[in-house]
C-alpha cells in the first residue's frame, strides 16, 4: 500500500524511482501514488475483501512523512481487517533522519499506539528500514533504533549491494554485526535492479553469490541476511542462487517464479563492464558488444524455451546498453 510519494532521501539507485518524488530532467515520473485519506479508504476497503491478504506493507514514500494521526489511522484500520496479522510501516529514517524517533514524541507515540494495539489483538507489527553500509549508523541511529525496541517494535533491515560502496565480504559482515548489536534483523540484501543511469553502481550476479558464500558461517546464521533478486516484469523476490540457468559470458540470469507466473521466464542482466573477462568485448564506444563465440554454442543441451528466451535477452542486452547511461 503506497502511502505517499515523499521521502525523507531519495536514492540514486530507488527502485520506485519512476514514482517518488517530484519530475526532475533526469527521472520522469509514470506513476505517482495520492496521498490522500481517500485513497486509503478504498485500499483498506479492498483489503478487508480479500482473506488471503495476511501481511501488508505501509510503504511509498517514506513513513516518517506521515502525520502521527495518519500513522494510527493506517495501523488501526489495517489491524481491525481480522484476516491481516501482520503490519509493516517502511521507513529510512533511521539513517537518513534519526532524530524523527529520538525527538518526535508524537510520532513515536503513534507508532506505540499501533504497536500495543497489535500485541493486544495478538498480531504482528514491525519497521523495515534501509541501510547499506555500517558507516551510515550514528549515534543517533543507535538511540532511534532503542527507542523502538523500548515500544516493543520489530526493526529489519533491507540492503542493496552496491559496487565500490558494500559488495565485499568485510562490509556486509560488519553491517551485519552492527545491526545485531542495535537488536535489527538483516533480512534482505538484494542484487542491484536494472535502474537507468546505475550501471556503474551494479554488480554481477556472479560476484553477489561469491559474497553470500564466504559470509555464510562467519557469523550467526540469523545475522545473514537473504541475498535475492528482485526479478523484473514482475517476476518478485527470488533467492538469487534459485536461478535455472546462468550463461557466464553472457551475464544473462533466467529465473522462475512458480507462484506467480508458472509458465513464463524472467531475465536478469549483468552489467556489460563485467563480461570483458567472460568471452566479449565492448567496442570503443562502449555502445554495443560482440560474442567472440557464437550465442548458440552457450545454450547447447538447453530446452528449446529457454534458448528462445536467451537469444531474445541477448538482443535486449545489446538495445539495453544504448539507452542506459553509464
């Protein structure tokens, strides 16, 4: 349920990119949530139609945007749908805006009031925020991230790896003890979405699975987090090692999502500075790419689906890279 557009920071690398926030020459925006009381009613009314609707999310935008009224309006009214058990309100502000919970008594009062009124109905609530790397924790967030546990609120925390930033062993451990010790749950760290303008930022889903094994086992297995994609055209959140086939030289990634959409495939991509190692080459102009072995000859022993879907990908990664900005 999107609650607004507004975000306390708005991230290079957002997904909701093409939604949140205002037009800017670089991001046109194709979709923007209301943010109004009846738009919330009629999602609420639709909720309470739906039984199989355990779990919903209060996201957008950013939760700390939201009125302390607004934020025991949504939980009360979520939390009164007797099929929803579970509530989640979606938040940055512990690293970008602390001291909304160490200094914004209302709103955290809010916050408790939805968080009581859930353990008196014997349902769940919980914060999802988002920090990637453990040099964004201050002091502040320490006390922030105190304050919620001190209500009885939940905290997990959502990463994204990102190149040159968190894609080594040492970072995502060190963000994983760090959050641990401010009693917050790493739950996912996701590989980087096909964002315009962010392949520079982006890494392989070669280096990502590397990484998930060589920090599984180092520390408690509840402080790993879940390292998935989020597969594109729909696709969902899929463990990032589930993929049915991985072509290496290509960097093309098909995945399956059997609840979702049975009988169709979905493609992740690399980024192309990755493959020069991996049997091709960018031209000088960095606008196209060409095999040094024929496409064909890496989907033998391949079904004829799958090959189709290959060679369809292949042709979007080489109209992909002209459109995207490094």
């Amino acid at each position: 349920e999107n609650n607004n557009n507004d975000k306390t920071v708005y991230c290079r690398f957002c997904t909701r990119s093409y939604a949140v926030g205002d037009h800017t020459e670089s991001v046109r925006k194709t979709r923007v949530a209301p943010h109004a009381p009846v738009a919330w009613r009629r999602a609420i009314g639709y909720i309470s139609q739906r039984p199989e609707i355990r779990d919903v999310l209060v996201s957008g935008g950013d939760c700390s945007r939201l009125s302390p009224d607004e934020i025991k309006f949504l939980g009360s009214k979520l939390l009164a749908i007797p099929h929803v058990q579970r509530l989640r309100f979606a938040t940055k502000a512990l690293s970008v805006l602390p001291t909304k919970i160490t200094d914004d008594h209302e709103w955290v009062d809010s916050l408790s009031y939805v968080s009581v009124e859930a353990r008196n109905l014997g349902k769940h609530i919980c914060v999802h925020t988002h920090i990637n790397h453990a040099s964004e924790v201050s002091e502040l967030t320490v006390r922030a991230a105190r304050r919620l546990q001190e209500i009885g609120v939940v905290v997990r925390n959502q990463s994204v790896m990102l190149r040159g930033v968190n894609d080594s062993v040492s970072a995502v451990l060190n963000l994983s003890e760090v959050l641990g010790d401010m009693c917050i749950d790493p739950y996912y760290m996701y590989l980087h979405d096909l964002i315009p303008g962010n392949e520079g930022l982006r890494t392989s889903l070669k280096r990502f699975l590397e990484i998930e094994s060589q920090v599984t086992g180092l520390t408690s297995g509840f402080l790993i987090p879940r390292f998935v994609v989020d597969l594109p055209n729909g696709g969902g959140k899929r463990n990032a090692s589930s993929y049915v086939h991985y072509d290496l030289k290509t960097g093309l990634s098909i995945y399956t999502s059997p609840s979702l959409a049975p009988e169709e495939f979905f493609i992740h991509c690399d980024p192309l500075d990755s493959l020069h190692d991996r049997g091709y080459e960018l031209d000088s102009s960095a606008t196209s790419f060409q095999s040094k072995v024929p496409m064909r000859e890496t989907l033998l022993h391949r079904n004829t689906a799958l090959e189709k879907v290959m060679l369809n990908a292949a042709e979007e990664l080489r109209s992909r890279r002209r459109k995207l900005a490094l």
